[in-house]
C-alpha cells in the first residue's frame, strides 16, 4: 500500500513513516520547512527497506493550492494513495482572553482545516480504488487544556470531521479514525506543551 503522512519529517509522523516502511508501504511525507530533516527520514527508511519508495515533499498544509501541488506530485510518483495520516500540527499557547487572530488562526488552519484540505485531496482517489484509510492524529488536548484553546479546538474538531468522513464514505470502503496519543518525547511538547 502507499501511504501519504503529512508532517513526517519529525516527532510522531516521521515514526509513522518508518514504521509503514518497515511493514512493506510505500511513503509520500510532507515537511514544511526542515528539509534537512526530510532528507534524513528518506535516508533511514531507504536503510531500513531499500526495495520500498519512501519521498518527501514540501507542504504548507494552511494552502489548498499548495497541498493541491503536492497530492498531484504524489500521484504522479506513486500512481495512488491507499492510506492518508494528516499528522502535520502545531501549537501556540496563549490565554484566550490574550489570544491573538493570529496565534488562533495559525493552529485552527494548521490542524484542522490543513487535514480537512489534505483528505478532501485524496477522497477521489480513494473513492476510485473502492478504498481507503484515513487516520487522523488527535490529542488528548481535544477534550480542553488551559492555555490552548486552540489547539484543543483543532484537536476536537478532528473528532467531528472523522465521524462525518465514515457516514458519507464509510460504504465505498473508505473508513476514517481518530488517535488520540498522549504525551511523547517530541519537538512540540519539548516546546512547551503542558499537562494540565
């Protein structure tokens, strides 16, 4: 199978991607600004299983044209895509009543609507092939953590998109889940997530 994560250059997606090389996928990842990091991934899953293709992309999730690009690259390079992991997150924290539109905006656009873009790409092919498999990353931030309101937005809102993604494609072969990981050694919660 072919799978596609965005966000695999680092922390959880880029264990992703060497875990499905290790159990015979293809990888598509994304990253959006640590090529460097990219590069390494590709070279340790091509240690791994140098039979498999494994190749990332450049992506800015928040852009539809862009993630538009990138899912036509990929296409092109690996003819379909079976499994989508929409993994590519951030966080900002803030208080609400300090919140800005931007620090608001950046995480919603990032998390929510980024995976929303991502999934609405490949549903045709899906669709096409009679199957697919979405797997969306949540938190357990999605059930409220002070000081990111944002991030507990986005989180949730994955909850809803997944439940809508099973009713209207579920019967096409198409299923859609949501993990909800806790805490990991990651950049991101290295950065300042909090467990409260």
């Amino acid at each position: 199978m072919v799978f596609f994560v965005t966000g695999g250059s680092r922390g959880i997606g880029a264990g992703i991607v060497l875990q499905a090389v290790r159990e015979g996928h293809d990888v598509a990842f994304t990253y959006r600004s640590g090529e460097e990091a990219a590069r390494k991934v590709e070279a340790e899953a091509k240690a791994i299983a140098p039979d498999r293709k494994v190749k990332g992309y450049q992506l800015d999730v928040k852009s539809s044209a862009d993630v538009e690009r990138v899912a036509d690259a990929v296409l092109d390079d690996f003819d379909t895509v079976h499994v989508v992991v929409p993994n590519a997150g951030i966080n900002i924290n803030n208080l609400v009543v300090q919140m800005t539109d931007a620090e608001w905006d950046e995480v919603i656009q990032t998390n929510l609507t980024g995976a929303f873009y991502v999934v609405r790409q490949f549903l045709s092919t899906m669709m096409g092939n009679r199957f697919g498999r979405i797997i969306f990353m949540s938190s357990l931030g999605a059930g409220g953590v002070s000081g990111q309101a944002n991030y507990s937005a986005s989180k949730a809102g994955l909850l809803g998109l997944s439940k809508a993604l099973s009713k209207e494609y579920g019967r096409r072969g198409i299923t859609s889940n949501v993990l909800m990981p806790g805490f990991f050694d990651t950049d991101m919660t290295r950065e300042g997530m909090s467990s409260s």
